[in-house]
C-alpha cells in the first residue's frame, strides 16, 4: 500500500484553484435542449466542484479563483462560504468580467452542455493576487488546468504552484483540458506539460494525456509508456481514468495497479471527474493510502453521476462508506 507524504500541521486540508460558476440543469431528464421548460442552478465549474467535494467529506479547504462583481458572483460566493469553504483565496473583478454560466440537458450520454465563457472571470486573476502564505497555510492545492489557458489566469496558477513547491504543500494537477479554451493542442501541451513537472499528482483521461503528448509522444495510447514520461521532475503519481473501464495508478517506485467502478444509473456524464479528484484527495490527507483514495475516489464519481447536479450529488464521508459497503457486501 502506498503513503503520500503530506505537511500535517497546516490550517487547511486543500486549496483548490480554478473555476466557480454556475450550472444550470435541465428540470426534464432525457429531453432535448428544445423542448426543456427550465433549468434549475447550482454552483459549477471543476475548482468550485472539487473543493464542495473535499469540504462535504469533512475536509478543510480553502480556494483560490476570481468571479465577477454582480450576482451570479455573489451566489457563488454565498453558496460556497455556506458550504464551509474558506474564500480568503477568492477575488472580485468589477472589470466587465462575467462568471461561466453552463446550460445542460439530463441525458446519461450525449448530453448537450453550452458554457458561455465570453470575457471569462475566472481568468482574470493576477499572479500579484495569490498568496505564498495562504498556500502554505494548506497540506495540498489543487489546480485545475483551465486555469492554464489564458493570461494572467496562466501566470497565477504557475506561480501558485511554485509558491507551493517553496512552501512543501503537496500539488496535484486535475487536467481539466476543456478544447475550446485553447487555440491548438500544441499550444496547451506546451503549458500543461509546464505544470505536470510542478506536480506532486497528476490525474487526467486517456484524452487528456493524448493532448499533453501531442508534440512527444503522437498517437501513444500506451499508458505505461505515457506514466514512465510523466513520473519525472516533481511527480511522484499518474493517475489515468478510462471511464467505464476505471482507471491505471502508476507511481515513481514502479508500483502500480487498477481499480474498477462502481455500477450505478447514469443520470448525466459529467461530475465524475471532480468527484473521484474530491475522493482521493480527502483521503490523502487524512493519512490515507493512495489506493483507497482511488477506490473512494471511485466510489465518489458514481454517487455524483447517480444524482442531477455536480456540487449537490457530491457524497458526505457517511454516504460514501454506505455506498462502498452496500456494493461490497452484493459481491
């Protein structure tokens, strides 16, 4: 069993980095874009998921992003400081910004979502925003790799990571790879391939890894040839997800092994990732073993696509060791 190193006196569990925004559902599950009669609104966005996932486990976490001055800004304050979550991290741009906003149908599969991501808040956070001392306060931050995708948003992740490698608090990269972000996938393996060496942990799909080797390693699909690349400089952990089929651990000892998912009914596509991110990282630091991590991490991602939102289907511990317990147990 495998035991990641973590700073344990620190004030916060993780500190999350990235996006928060909102999420609009449809109110008709199965039913085309057209013909929805309306939506209901949740806090979204992969940072702002992760961090309610951690936090609804029992974690402390804190986070670091920027929403525009008006009131989808404000609902997302409001909704993640109700959640415990410390935003001594989150900044306010009154510059014209707006917050993401995500329309999406309820669909298991091929499932419509529109982001309306012009002028883009989140982005707009500055490198003079972030705080050595707020990231040292913490055992792990977390980016999400959107925040790589534009200036000065890019900067500010980049020099949040330093600050934490400075700081020995443990950074994990969610590669988050959103296309329409980017300008070409050369381009973004270019600053996630920056990233990657600045992480501890390094999680992403088989998709994901595909576009941080475009200019590498061109049509690899082989993973073990993928982590062997990535486990260098910083990283100590690839985690690579293949959906239905779970996902691959590989560690810098040469250790390695899979875990499977759970089967649930599917309900929407989308939330899994930042569940299973959710899971694993709240067991790590609690002293947790990385292939429990992976397994609640797992168990997590089911529980969010069983449900119809991302922050409000995340599992509290409870549910989550209910969940695990009751499949183990029809085994």
């Amino acid at each position: 069993m495998t035991k990641i190193a973590l700073q344990q006196d620190r004030k916060l569990d993780a500190i999350v980095l990235g996006r928060a925004g909102v999420d609009l559902y449809a109110r008709e599950s199965n039913t085309d874009m057209a013909d929805i009669s309306g939506f209901n609104k949740f806090v979204g966005g992969s940072a702002a998921n992760i961090a309610v996932a951690v936090s609804k486990l029992g974690g402390k976490v804190g986070f670091i992003g920027c929403v525009a001055d008006d009131a989808f800004g404000g609902y997302v304050k409001q909704y993640m400081s109700g959640q415990g979550i410390n935003l001594d991290g989150m900044m306010t741009d009154n510059s014209g910004s707006r917050t993401s906003v995500a329309f999406t149908e309820m669909k298991p599969s091929d499932c419509t979502v529109l982001i309306y991501r012009n002028k883009a808040s989140d982005l707009t956070i500055k490198p003079e925003q972030v705080d050595p001392a707020y990231i040292a306060s913490s055992k792990v931050l977390v980016v999400t790799g959107t925040a790589l995708s534009e200036s000065p948003s890019r900067e500010a992740t980049l020099i949040a990571m330093e600050h934490a490698r400075r700081s020995n608090t443990l950074v994990v990269l969610d590669v988050d790879y959103r296309p329409y972000s980017w300008r070409t996938d050369v381009d973004a393996s270019i600053y996630y391939g920056i990233a990657a060496g600045l992480s501890d942990i390094v999680i992403g799909n088989r998709e994901e890894f595909d576009m941080m080797e475009t200019v590498l390693a061109p049509g690899n699909k082989d993973d073990d040839a993928t982590a062997e690349r990535f486990l260098r400089a910083n990283t100590q952990v690839v985690v690579i997800k293949a959906g239905e089929f779970g996902s691959k651990v590989y560690c810098r000892d040469g250790h390695k092994f899979q875990q499977g998912i759970f089967r649930v009914e599917v309900q929407k596509p989308f939330g899994s990732g930042d569940s299973f991110a959710g899971g694993l990282i709240w067991t790590l630091v609690n002293g947790g073993e990385l292939e429990d991590g992976v397994k609640h991490g797992s168990a997590a991602a089911a529980i969010n696509v069983s449900g119809n939102s991302c922050t409000e289907a995340m599992p509290t511990k409870e549910q989550l060791f209910d969940f695990i317990e009751t499949r183990e147990q029809s085994l």
